[in-house]
C-alpha cells in the first residue's frame, strides 16, 4: 500500500512554516518556510503605539509561496496521496471581513488601510478597551470572564474589535463580521468563507472571545452592548457553535487544488492557535506542560475535564474544553516577549551599527550577535548582585494580565557590558517563566513534566539550561524543528479520516524529544535569591511606573 501524506501550515508571527509529513511515521516529505513580505518591510506598523498589522496578501502568498516549497520534492504520484491539511496561526489575530468573508484590506478601498488588516496578537492598543471590558465582567451578573483566567486581555478579539470601531468608521460601517486568522486561511482553502457559514475554532472562540457552552456560545447581546453600543448587532453575525481541529471545515476548493498541485478532495481541517497544534506535535499528554517558546511563548497543558470541574485557574489565558485536545480541557498561559526581548536587544545594537556602517555591516552583525552574547553570557558567574530585569519589554500576559507594564532594570554600574544586560534579559523570561509554572501549581494544577519546542528551545542551549535551573526541573526539547506544523499535519491525518484520534496520530507521528536540560544543583539557591528580586521589581514597576 502506498503511503498517504498530510500537510501542516504554521502561521508564525514573521513566517509561514509547511512540512508534508507521513502519516504511517511522521517522516517529512517536504518542508519550506516563506517570510511574509509586507511585514519584514516593517509595513503597517509603529512599535511606539504597539500597533502590529498584518496584510492578508502576505498570507495569501506566503501560503502558496511555503506550500509549492514543500511539495517541491514529492513525484506526482505522491502529491496525490496528500489526504489532508490542517492550519494553525498566530492569535488573537482578527480582521474586519464583509459579508462573502472577505477581509476588508482586499477591497480597493481599504487596501492600504491597517484597520482593515489583520490585527496581529502582539498588538496592544486596544489596554482601555480591554480594560472597559473587565469593568463590564466585574458589574455583570455572569463572570464571562471566568475560563479566561478572571482578567480579558488587549491581544484578544473583543478589546481589539471595540478599538477599531472607535477608531476607523469606515471599517465599521463595512465590518460585517470578524474572524480569527486560524478560520480565515483554512476557509479561504475550502473556497467558502461567508462567516455565518463556516466553522469557528474551539480554541479561538474559548481562549480569545470569551465562547462557553455554559453562556450559551458567546457572551451576550446585553452584556456586550453594555461595555460599548458600538459593539451592538455584530453577536449575530458571528458564530454559535464552535469546532475542535479533529473536525472537518471542507474540501480544498479545485482552485487552490490547481495551485498547489494537490488532488481535489483534500480534506481541509478546522483550524487551532499555534501553540495548541504545536503542544499537540510535542506530543502532549495530562499535566505536561508544553512551553512554545518563540517570539513569545505559549505555554499549554490538558487535563481530564472530570478532574478540573471545579478547578477555575486564576490569571492564565484561558481553560477550554476540547482547545488542545478533544475530550480534554486545554489551558494556556504565556509571556508576550520571549525571543522578541533577545530580537529587541539585538536591533539596539544593531541599529546604530546600520545607521553609521551599512546594511552589510548591520546584516552580519545581526547574524553573530545572539549567539555570540548566549556564548559570553553562558560563561559569567552568578551572583545575587547581578544585574535583575523584568520580562515586560511587551507588557505582561500572563500571570494576570496586564500590557501597560514595562520592563525595568536594577543594579547596573560602570562595569554593566551588553553581556551582563543579556544575561539580565535571559533571566528575566526564566523568572516570567517561574511565575507562570508556579501560579498553575499554587491553583492545584499539577505538572508532571516540562516540555519545550519552538525557534528558541531549539537555537539556545544558555536560554533553556537557564531555564531548567531557574525552575528547577528538567525541561525536554522535541526532536521537530517544526512541532506546530507537525501538530498541524496530526490533526490533517485525524480529519481526513486516516487516524481514529489525535492520541493515535501523536502515536505513529510523533518524532519525540532528543535533548534534556537538568537544573545544575549549585545554581538553584542564587536563581532563589534572584527571583525574589525579580518580584520586588515587579511588584515597584507595578505600584508605582
Ligand atoms: N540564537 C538565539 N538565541 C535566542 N533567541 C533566538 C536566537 N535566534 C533566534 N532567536 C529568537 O527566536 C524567535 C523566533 O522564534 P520562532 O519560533 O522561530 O518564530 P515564531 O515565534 O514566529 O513562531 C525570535 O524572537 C528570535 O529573537
Ligand atoms: O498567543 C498566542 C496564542 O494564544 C500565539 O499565537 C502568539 O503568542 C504568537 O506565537 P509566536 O510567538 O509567534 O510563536
């Protein structure tokens, strides 16, 4: 029998990723990253007001760009044993669309227009409107914040809506609906995507809009309307019922079948965030805890829904039944800089050098300058009197969130080199990370194990031994470069029908971990110290800046 193939899309924040994996083994067939144009161009964005839009035709492209790339070395014959794809983004990502499903900034008039782009998770300028909606939560009579952790957050759906209809009328009044990038791209390869006809994402809908059987589907009309009557009407004409990633949102359409080169009848799985596929590729199981560790990081873990009824976990980003896996509640914490407080550094050093020498000066620079301080860093002693920062650079997502915190640092002097704030900087995303991992367990959420994926847990050996020292435990990196995509590709092969669940497909598919990282021991007691700085950093930037 031949073998049958499924491909996974992982819609990072600067790439698009596709692997073509087999599903009797998880082998790769095929792999292709495309970066998205618009964006690298730094396009509809200013870091100084947190605004981060994306263009649809970066995704459109890149996605064909990525999956031609992969499919590039398989034979006709092969190509037509692809049974199915499945599709995880980034989110909160959400855009306007009108009525057929079409993003607003691919009509003429919105074309150059940011409101009617993507509004990409990590844009945060939607605080007060984040803000009005927890007021809205604590005077209802039902907590609809209740499975996102007691505080909603600007990076999710509601917060980023609201902020838009203030700010842009036009979109507004085009605005017939709105959707999660995760529903858009995998709709747009059915070739259906009026709004009201496809299926949402459980994992979108339950961690970003605040959807719960228990409400009945989305909060509701009176309580929405109460946090602004701009908001009035739009209810309807979004969803009700939700869809876990083993389902099928369509066929793939005989246009992009022609495209791609695929055989129609592909099967076209209900998309999922980034981080929930890639937990699932890490091959997650109960109490795992599975850190994606990237641009931010995602933290995920499952439990049986009978063990956590009554267990609502405070200030993480969400509990949802069926978000990871289905038939298990999935939960979600995270920071929103990781990797992006290393990249911030990098261009403070970079920049200057691109001003005055050159963009091929900057461009090597910039190629040597992370490895190059992870190796120096990696050298320096430890010390309670070192250098303590926090990881806010993005604010903070969680525990608890809050997006107008900064980052500070304490204890600098003249010695104080680019070596010894990096160091600073490593530590304060292992300390943002101890903070999390601590709050899960002070919430009775046990965690069996640390399991680590993403472009960091698998480029810096200083950032995740420094991680497995701050929290003490072992932290175990998959073998896959590309665990999203390859959570993805599982979910395709459940879809398509090829495996019964997602436990088999992690099963056959898996390609498991081939490194570890144990706490070195003399390292645990100043790591103790430092943290409790850390804390009273943040607890001064929190009271006071
Ligand atoms: N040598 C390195 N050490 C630490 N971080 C790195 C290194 N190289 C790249 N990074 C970080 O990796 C992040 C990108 O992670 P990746 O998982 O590839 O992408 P995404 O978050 O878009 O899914 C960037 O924020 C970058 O700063
Ligand atoms: O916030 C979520 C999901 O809830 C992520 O999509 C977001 O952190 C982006 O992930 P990356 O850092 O680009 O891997």
């Amino acid at each position: 029998m031949s073998s049958t193939y499924t491909i996974g899309i992982d819609f990072g924040t600067d790439s698009v990723r596709a692997v073509v994996v087999n599903t009797a083994n998880g082998s790769t067939a095929g792999a292709a990253v495309s970066y998205y144009k618009r964006w690298k161009e730094g396009k509809y964005c200013d870091a100084s007001i947190s605004q981060f839009r994306q263009h649809p035709k970066d995704y459109l492209e890149s996605l064909e760009e990525a999956v031609k790339g992969a499919l590039a070395g398989l034979s006709t014959e092969e190509r037509l044993q692809v049974k199915g794809i499945s599709i995880d983004t980034t989110g909160s990502t959400v855009v306007a669309v009108n009525e057929e499903g079409i993003p607003l900034s691919l009509l003429p008039e919105f074309e150059e227009n940011p409101h009617a782009m993507f509004i990409l998770w990590k844009d945060h300028t939607a605080n007060k409107e984040a803000e009005e909606v927890n007021a809205a939560a604590a005077k209802s009579a039902i907590d609809y914040t209740k499975y996102v952790g007691g505080i909603y957050s600007s990076e999710w759906f509601w917060a980023k809506i609201l902020k838009t209809y203030r700010t842009d009328a036009g979109v507004r009044a085009a605005a017939y609906s709105w959707m999660e990038h995760c529903d858009w791209i995998s709709a747009v390869l059915t070739g259906e995507t009026k709004p009201l006809e496809i299926k949402r994402s459980r994992c979108a809908a339950g961690h970003k809009a605040m959807w719960n059987e228990e409400f009945d589907g989305l909060p509701s009309e009176e309580f929405l309307t109460s946090i602004d009557p701009l908001l009035g009407g739009l209810r309807e004409r979004l969803f009700q019922d939700t869809a876990t990633s083993d389902q099928v949102m369509g066929t793939i359409s005989a246009e992009w079948a022609e495209t791609l080169g695929l055989a129609t009848g592909v099967v076209i799985g209900v998309g999922a965030f980034d981080c929930h596929m890639g937990a699932v590729g890490a091959e997650i199981s109960p109490y795992a805890f599975v850190r994606v560790m990237g641009t931010s990081t995602c933290d995920i873990l499952i439990a049986p829904n009978e063990e956590m009824k009554d267990t609502l976990v405070k200030g993480i980003c969400g509990q949802v039944d069926g978000s990871v896996v289905p038939g298990y509640l999935g939960m979600e914490a995270g920071q929103s800089a990781y990797g992006d407080y290393y990249a911030w550094f990098q261009k403070l050093i970079v920049g200057p050098v691109r001003s005055l020498l050159g963009e091929e000066a900057a461009a090597q620079l910039e190629d040597k300058i992370l490895p190059y301080l992870s190796e120096e860093a990696f050298k320096l002693p430890v010390s309670e009197n070192d250098v303590v920062a926090t990881d806010w650079i993005n604010g903070r997502r969680t525990p608890d969130a809050n997006h107008t915190l900064k980052a500070g640092f304490i204890g600098m002097n003249l010695s104080t080199d680019a070596v010894k704030m990096f160091k600073a900087i490593v530590e304060a995303t292992s300390f943002g990370s101890k903070a999390i991992v601590d709050r899960f367990i002070s919430q009775g959420v046990p965690i069996k194990e640390v399991i680590a994926i993403g472009g960091v847990a698998k480029k810096s050996p200083f950032v995740m031994q420094n991680l497995s020292d701050v929290l003490n435990v072992p932290i175990k990196v998959a073998t896959s470069d590309q665990a999203c995509a390859l959570g993805a590709a599982m979910f395709a092969a459940v879809a398509a029908g090829i495996h019964p669940d997602v436990k088999t497909a992690q099963e056959k598919m898996g390609s498991g971990f081939d490194k570890e990282y144990y706490p070195r021991p003399e390292y645990v007691e100043v790591y103790q110290k430092l943290y409790s700085k850390y804390q009273k950093l943040g607890n001064f930037i929190e009271t006071n800046a």
